[in-house]
C-alpha cells in the first residue's frame, strides 16, 4: 500500500467514484471506486492523458479502457 493524494473528482454517480489522484511518487493516477468493493483501485496514466482528462478531451471509459499503463496501485 502506498499513499495516495486525490486532486479532482472527475465523475461521482451515488456510491461510485472516479478521481484524478498521484501516488507518492507524483505519478499521475486514476482512481475507481464502486459500492460493496473491498477499497478503491487506482490505475497509472500519463501526464498527457491526464491533461487531456482535465480538460475533458478523453473520457473516463477511453482512458481505462485503452490510455491507462495498465498498472494497479493499493491505496
């Protein structure tokens, strides 16, 4: 487990998040959470990916499901 810092919440839908965060190595990460999971799971991007989720170029399925590092990180 690593610290994980939380910058934006880019989509909250009930008991469900995404979030915009870096880890403790400032590495860019984006973080899901669901209703009755065990803890939230973060996932590594780039910093291109990340500008262009903040200026809502991509969208959160894109980004998952084809821009992530593929690397999961414990919060």
């Amino acid at each position: 487990m690593s610290p994980i810092t939380i910058q934006t919440t880019l989509l909250e839908c009930g008991e469900g998040r995404v979030v915009l965060a870096s880890d403790a190595a400032e590495r860019p990460v984006v973080g899901v959470s669901v209703p009755n999971a065990d803890a939230p799971v973060f996932v590594q991007i780039d910093r291109v990916t990340l500008f262009d989720l903040e200026r809502g170029v991509v969208d959160v399925h894109t980004v998952l499901a084809e821009r992530c590092a593929g690397i999961a990180v414990g919060a």
